[in-house]
C-alpha cells in the first residue's frame, strides 16, 4: 500500500510539474511595454524610427536595453564589436550555451518592430524563467547585435567574418562601422579575439517579423523558418549608340534601351518558369546620358536572385544570361555581364531546431506554416557556427522598413511563448 501510495503521489507531482511547464506564459503586457519604450528612442514626426546604429538615439536606447537585461537577472557586458550580451548560468557548466537575440537598431525612418521584437521578447524570456525559478541545465546566453541592418556586423564579427575593409564602411550614421563600435564602447583593434568557432553555442534561436505577407495574408500564427535565402547580384550593360532623338531614323537607331526593356520581361517569365520560391528582381535601370532628347549610348540593368539554393539561383540565372545574349546579338547591341559579390550565402535552419519550433507552437495551439526568409538576419551568420532556428509572427499587410510596420501585441507574445518553449525543449534535448 505505501508503495502504491508513494507512486501515486510521484506521478501526481510529475505531472503538475509537467501540466506547470507547459502553462508557463511570458507576460504579454510588459513585453509590450517594453517594446513601446524602446520604440521612443528616435521616433521622427512621421512616426517612423530613426534609431540608426551609432546614433545618439541608439546609444540611449542601448542603456535602456541593458538596465531590461540586468533586471531579468543578466550578467551583461558590451564585447569588443559592441555587441550587447547577457548571460545566465545554467545548472551544468560543462554544457554549451543555449544563444538567442536579434538587434534593436533600425532604418531611417523604419518601423518599431523589426529586430525589437526578437530583443525585448529575449529579454522578456529570460524574465519569466527567473519569475518562475526555472535554470535550465544549459547557459543562457541573450545577444542583441550591432548594426544589423548595416551589414549584419556584430554577428559577422562574432563569427570571425568582419573584415578590416568592412570596418572602413560608412554606416547611415555617417560614421564607418570602426568609429561607431568605438562610440558604443567596443574596441575594434581587437574584434578578431570575438571569434567563435563550430560548436561554441549549443544552438541559436531570433524571434522576428515575417516581413512579408504570407502569415498574415493566411492568417497564421507562427512561421517556421526553413532557412535564410542566398542573394546573387549582377548588372547587364547593354552597349549601344548615343545620338539625337529627333534627327536619327528608327530604321537607323542603336538603341540599347530595347534589349534592356526585352530582358526585364524575360526576368520575370524565366524565374516563374520553375517550381518553388525564388524570387527575381530589376530594382535599377540607368540610361546614359540620360537625357529625354537622346538616343542612349549605354542603358545598365541590375538583376537580384535570391533562394534557398545557390544551386538553382545559378540555373536560373544562366538561362537569363543567355536570354540577354540573344537579345543583344539581335538587336545589334553590344553586351557586358558583371556579376556584383554580395556576402550573403544560403543559411539552412537545423532540421531538429525547427521540428522542435513547429511541435511547441502546436502544443500551445498556435497554427504553423514552413517558409524561407527573403530577408537576412543576424541568424544567417550565426548558422555558420552553431545550429540555427528561426520564429517568425506576422506583419500586417507584409510591410517591412517603414513607419507602417506594424504587428499585433497578441502576436508578440505567441511568437516569445514559443521562443520560451522551444529553449526549455532544446534544453532536454541537447545534452
């Protein structure tokens, strides 16, 4: 009978401890609290966000951010990139960190929610398991990056992946990316000391916007990112001759204008022409000289591919290439292809990391749906080093980039619960 008795009252134990889990939320109105605070650093009269990295509006934000971080019960430094991280000692020592953050600068006049979500709903994460008394076995370690959106380098420079000549780029700011790590305190004489290697991070997690419709336009809860796209560049120059627009007969005209406006069709024809979601796009087109009363003598295109496989990114490109041949020989107009180096590489999420992202947002009754992310992230670079998984809530009407930005409170924290839940299930898991 005791024995009956005391498995009883162990399994009834196990499973309040079970049933207790599972019902742990993160609060909702403080995370947006938050979330609005750090949106007044750098709000303009449009109501979009200035908050641009290494300006005085990011620099005050970032001491907001850092007194959130030290109140969850962080142990908070700024490394030699500027990178803000926290850090919260799990149970086994031996074990690698469990990694997750985003950043909270922004694009002239952006919106207040891409990259902030990912911070404040880390944060938020970290603040609930210390309200409940939880340590997970592993370390716990929340990054906000610097200068994401000029060129992901906090995240390049944790990986060993900023270049001294990166460094000389000049940020929105106005300063290069080496005077704006020094105004946040980093020291970039020893950036390459960041350097971690395959296998330092247990696996690291971003919260973030779609920035794109499909969730919300389905009416979706959560996005379970397959990986972060490869973005190819190349610019066409099709090589005519300049003349007078009102003296030069069409029979007569070397006209490289007409291939260039044949091709952006043909762009759009060839990338729909395979299964799957890659997209192509024609964002540039210049004439030269660029006058409305002359024949061009050069009219350059640009052309950007992007998927999750370089592989069919270059199929598909050779296909248009050769399209642009043939129309240049056509047209008698000469051509010269440039193919423009862009440091973004296919990211695959790690397949355990996105089923356990997909199981826990179902266990919480949230509806999923697998998609790539167009847009890089900080995740990207993070890929190379450690197992990557990516959550994504939705953006309503897809607007990215702008003071329209907009997701739901309710959205917020569905996305952070499943960050929550996903960190405690990777936590049994990876040992």
């Amino acid at each position: 009978m005791k024995r009956t008795f005391f498995s009883t009252l162990i399994l009834l134990l196990i499973t309040a401890l079970t049933v207790s889990a599972q019902e742990i939320q993160v609060n909702s109105d403080r995370l947006h609290k938050s979330l609005m605070k750090l949106s007044s650093y750098g709000k303009n009269a449009a109501g979009g966000s200035d908050r641009q990295a290494y300006t005085v509006h990011d620099i005050e934000a970032r001491k907001y951010v850092i007194g959130l971080m030290k109140d969850s019960g962080l142990e908070v430094s700024v490394d030699f990139a500027g990178n803000i991280i926290g850090k919260k000692a799990g149970k086994n020592p031996a074990l690698k960190p469990i990694a997750f953050g985003s950043h909270i600068d922004e694009v002239p006049n952006g919106g207040d929610y891409d990259g902030p979500v990912g911070s404040m709903g880390a944060i938020e994460v970290v603040k609930t398991l210390s309200e409940q008394g939880i340590q997970t076995d592993h370390s716990l370690e929340v990054i906000i990056f610097t200068n994401e959106e000029g060129g992901v380098v906090g995240s390049r420079a944790l990986v060993g992946a900023l270049s001294k000549e990166a460094l000389q780029v000049v940020s929105s700011s106005g300063l290069t990316q080496y005077e704006g790590i020094q105004a946040l305190g980093g020291d970039p004489e020893r950036i390459p000391e960041l350097k971690r290697n395959s296998g330092d991070l247990a696996a690291f997690l971003e919260l973030h916007i779609e920035q794109g419709g499909n969730l919300y336009t389905e009416e979706l809860n959560i996005g379970v990112v397959e990986g972060i796209v490869a973005i190819e560049w190349w610019e066409f120059s099709f090589l005519g001759k300049a003349n007078h627009a009102g003296t030069t007969p069409m029979n007569m005209r070397k006209d490289p204008m007409l291939p260039a406006a044949e091709l952006v069709l043909a762009v759009n024809k060839i990338v729909t022409s395979y299964e799957g979601k890659q997209v192509g796009t024609v964002g540039k087109i210049q004439a030269f000289p660029g006058a409305g009363n002359v024949i061009p003598g050069e009219v350059k295109v640009t052309l950007e591919l992007r998927d999750l496989s370089s592989e069919k990114i270059w199929k598909i490109y050779s296909e248009i290439e050769q399209k642009a041949k043939s129309l240049a020989s056509g047209n008698e107009i000469g051509l010269k292809i440039k193919h423009i180096e862009v440091a973004s590489k296919p990211a695959l999420a790690d397949p355990m990391v996105r089923e356990v992202i997909k199981s826990q947002a179902e266990k919480l009754g949230f509806s999923t749906k697998s998609l790539p992310s167009g847009a890089g992230h900080d995740a990207q670079e993070m890929a190379r080093i450690a197992p990557m998984g990516m959550i994504f809530i939705p953006s309503k009407d897809g607007i990215s980039h702008a003071p329209d930005e907009f997701s739901t409170q309710e959205d917020i924290a569905n996305g952070t619960n499943v960050l929550l839940h996903t960190i405690l299930e990777l936590d049994k898991r990876l040992k």
